[in-house]
C-alpha cells in the first residue's frame, strides 16, 4: 500500500504559478462566502429598521449602501436631514450617482414604512453598524484578491476570455481546476478529468447517455453553466450562439431530455477549450455547416 512506501515516494512539485492561482480562487470562495453570510445577518436586521430597503438598495453590499447603513443603522439618525443634505453626502460615494431625486425617494419611502424603532434600538444599531463594518472589510480584501489574480493571469498566456461568457473570474476558476494542460493528452482524458465524458446506460435495447458520478465536480459545473450560456435565447427570441442552439436542439429531436443535451454541448466546450488553452488561441465562433456539407 501507498501508506507503507511514504519513505520512498517522491515529493510533489506542484508548479507554483498555477498552485498560487488555485490559493486565490479559493480565497475569493471563501471571501465570497462569508459575504453572503453577513449581508443575511445584515438584511435580517434592515428587515426590521427599513422594511422598504430593498426599493433604494437592491444590493447592500455596494459601497454606497453600506455607507448609508454605516452612518444611519436605523432611521432616528436620519431625523431633521433634507434630501439635498443627503444626496451631497452620499454623492461622492456612489461617484455622483445620488441625486436629490434619488435621496427624496429614500426619504420618502422611509417615512412610508412608518416608525420602526423598537426596545434596545441602540444595540440593534450597534449589530448593524458591526456588519457593515465587517462588509467593508471583506469588500476590500476581495478587490485585493481579484487585483491579484489579474496581475498573475499574464503569466498563462491564457485566451479563454475571447470565449463568450468567460471572464477573468471563470477563466481563473478553469485554469485552478486543470492546472497545466501538458498533464493531458487529449481532449478526451480532459473530459473525463471533469467528469463530462457521456456514460451509456443501457438496458432491454434502450440506452441512454448520462453524465458520471466521478470527476472533478467543480470544473463540470462550470462546463455546464458555460453550456447553458450558449444555449440561450435573446428576449427577442434569436439564438446567442446558433450553432450551439442549433446542436443542442437536435440532441431533443434524436431523444434526450434536457439535461443530457446541456452535457453534450459541455463535452464539446471541453474540446474547444483544450484546444484553447494547449495551442495558445483565441476563440473562434463554429461555423454554421449547410446540409449540402452535411452531407
């Protein structure tokens, strides 16, 4: 057994480039984590102090938010202000976004939900102000984070963010994932890497394709949201990706669901990736092949 040859095996070199990118995406999981975490505690106190938030700030986690909440954890602090004072205050934060048609609004809707202080408000203020606080500080170590991981994507050479619906957060998730494409010699052992190499399933003449159980669970799921992307439909109703729609619909029309279709579409993303990411090349739209070539 392994166990019995630890004296014997050698050591593991990981390459550092791509073991340094890996510690930053997970770090930016967990940031990300513990920021949801916080802005649930913080809406369950909001709930309370502004039941209408949601109808000045859709997200709390943005500056201009979490100053507001910061400086006004429930609406006492706001007695006396104007919609002119406030607008002035909170413009240089939201980067001359609040106007004082903005502020009257917030104002407005504040007065709307009528009084809302309760018993031990002042403690209630102090949670809050403590969850911004805790908010501002996780906010400036992911911009940390994400600044880091553009100042080493450079070092890849990478091209994955020609590909549509690939930033550089997506494309760094991939490249955690796989680490050195050299460890993979086609395009097959990468899909069945990620666990996105179709299995038949067969029984009594019927047969059916279905994604495995092993792989690598996060670089499948990011396969299969990637697939989902080139499926999709404008609200005008055109296909984003034709050819991509166009595959994804004759896989329904032969018989598989849904789904089974998704991983089809994400087992051809891994060629088009593996060939990205080992040659160096930018992505380049499939073109859309008449029957005539078809046949």
């Amino acid at each position: 057994m392994l166990i019995n040859m630890l004296d014997r095996l050698p050591d593991a070199i990981p390459d550092d480039k791509y073991w340094t990118l890996s510690q930053l995406v997970n770090r930016r999981d967990n940031i990300n984590v513990h920021q949801q975490r916080l802005k649930n505690q913080l809406h369950e106190q909001l709930c309370m102090a502004y039941p209408s938030y949601k109808k000045f700030f859709e997200d709390i986690g943005r500056p201009t938010a979490l100053y507001f909440f910061g400086e006004y954890p429930s609406p006492v602090y706001l007695r006396g202000k104007t919609a002119e004072e406030l607008a002035g205050e909170l413009r240089p934060v939201s980067h001359n976004n609040c106007s004082v048609k903005k502020a009257e609004k917030i104002l407005e809707l504040i007065r709307t939900d009528g009084e809302t202080l309760r018993d031990c408000q002042e403690s209630r203020d102090i949670i809050t102000r403590g969850l911004v606080r805790d908010l501002q500080h996780y906010r400036k170590q992911m911009l940390e984070v994400e600044e880091a991981i553009k100042s080493i994507f450079p070092y890849f050479q990478c091209t994955l963010m020609t590909m549509p619906g690939i930033d550089i957060v997506t494309a760094a998730n991939i490249l955690s994932e796989i680490g050195n494409i050299e460890r993979f010699p086609n395009a097959s052992k990468l899909a069945k890497f990620a666990g996105i190499a179709p299995v038949n399933f067969s029984s009594a003449g019927k047969g059916k394709d279905m994604c495995p159980k092993q792989g690598n669970r996060r670089l499948q799921a990011i396969f299969y949201f990637l697939a989902i992307q080139m499926v999709q439909v404008s609200p005008s109703g055109t296909a984003r990706h034709p050819v991509f729609r166009e595959y994804f619909q004759k896989k329904q029309e032969e018989g598989k669901n849904k789904q089974q279709a998704l991983i089809c579409i994400a087992r051809r993303l891994v060629n088009i990736v593996y060939g990205m990411l080992k040659n160096h090349t930018e992505y380049r739209e499939p073109e859309r092949r008449t029957e005539e070539e078809t046949v």
